[in-house]
C-alpha cells in the first residue's frame, strides 16, 4: 500500500500555487454552499475535502501535460491556469493593456487634447474579468475531467515522465 501511494504522489516539488485551478473558485463556492445550507455531516465534508485536495492536485499534473503536448488552441484555453496566479501576471496584464491602448481614445476638455488612459485600464479590467469568468464557466462544464484526473493521474504522470526523458535526450543529442 506504501509502495502504490509512494507512486501515485511521485511529482516534482512545485509551489502552491501551481495546484491552483479555476476547481479551487468552484469549491470554494460549493464548501460555502454547503457551510450555508447546513450540510454538517462528517462523511461529506470528509469526502468532499478529499476529492477536492486529491483533484487539484492530480488536475494540475494534467493541466501541466496538456499545455506541455497540445497545440489545440481550445485544449489550451481550457487546462491554462488562471491568470491570477501566474508568474507572468504583470507582464500579461500590460500586454493586455498595450492591445487595449491600440484603438486610441483621446479626451478634448478646454481645448486641451489629451489621451484617455482610463479607458484602456477599463477595457483590461473588462477583459480579464470577462476571461476568468469564461474559464470558471468551461471549469463547470468541464468538471468531469477533474474527477477523472484523479484516477487517471498514474497514467498521466507514466507519459510526462517519459516526454521528459524525450526531451532531454534530444537535448543532450545536440
């Protein structure tokens, strides 16, 4: 039994906040839904606790895979983390910032011809906002994926470690 749970979490260290998912948002909304409602009994909270740390932890594993083989816009769309979290977080709100600011807005107040600023930071906040919702709502559609991740994650993890093995021997060929 050590040897299978051993394997089954045998994953490169990675922060915190690489297991964040648009799932994380939609059980934190189904805990407190379940907090609201009364929902006091032991087994589910224990069992939704349960899938909801083994699914975001395995979920992430597949994300991972996903962007590392796919080249399906779509397919890529839809295991990107959330944007919130990302390492380059700053760096992609500028450049939504920068494709906002392409269609200029100019203000005219006494004579004074200025450029409106506050609409390309409007427009950037509209998009991300209207960008985290599309995903939370492909998240919804898409949960199954989330629950099956936790069973398939052994065979995820098998194919990732050898597409790396892949890679760095055509790496080390050069």
């Amino acid at each position: 039994m050590k040897d299978i749970l051993k394997k089954y979490f045998n994953t490169p260290k990675m922060p915190l906040s690489f297991y964040y998912t648009p799932y994380t948002v939609i059980y934190f909304f189904h805990f407190l839904i379940m907090l609201l409602s009364g929902a006091h009994g032991v087994i589910s909270w224990t069992f939704n606790i349960i899938v909801f740390i083994l699914g975001s932890y395995t979920y992430a594993w597949l994300s991972e895979y996903m962007l590392t083989t796919s080249n399906n816009f779509f397919i890529r769309y839809l295991f990107t983390k959330s944007m919130i979290f990302r390492g380059d977080f700053r760096e992609y709100v500028s450049n939504v910032y920068s494709a906002n600011s392409k269609h200029r807005v100019y203000n005219i107040t006494n004579s004074r011809i200025s450029e409106a600023h506050e609409v390309y930071v409007k427009r950037t906040f509209i998009s991300i906002g209207v960008n985290v919702i599309i995903k939370f709502l492909l998240a919804l559609i898409a949960s199954p994926l989330f629950m099956i991740s936790i069973f398939t994650h052994p065979i995820i993890m098998k194919k990732f470690y050898l597409l790396i093995d892949k890679m760095n021997a055509v790496n080390n060929s050069y």
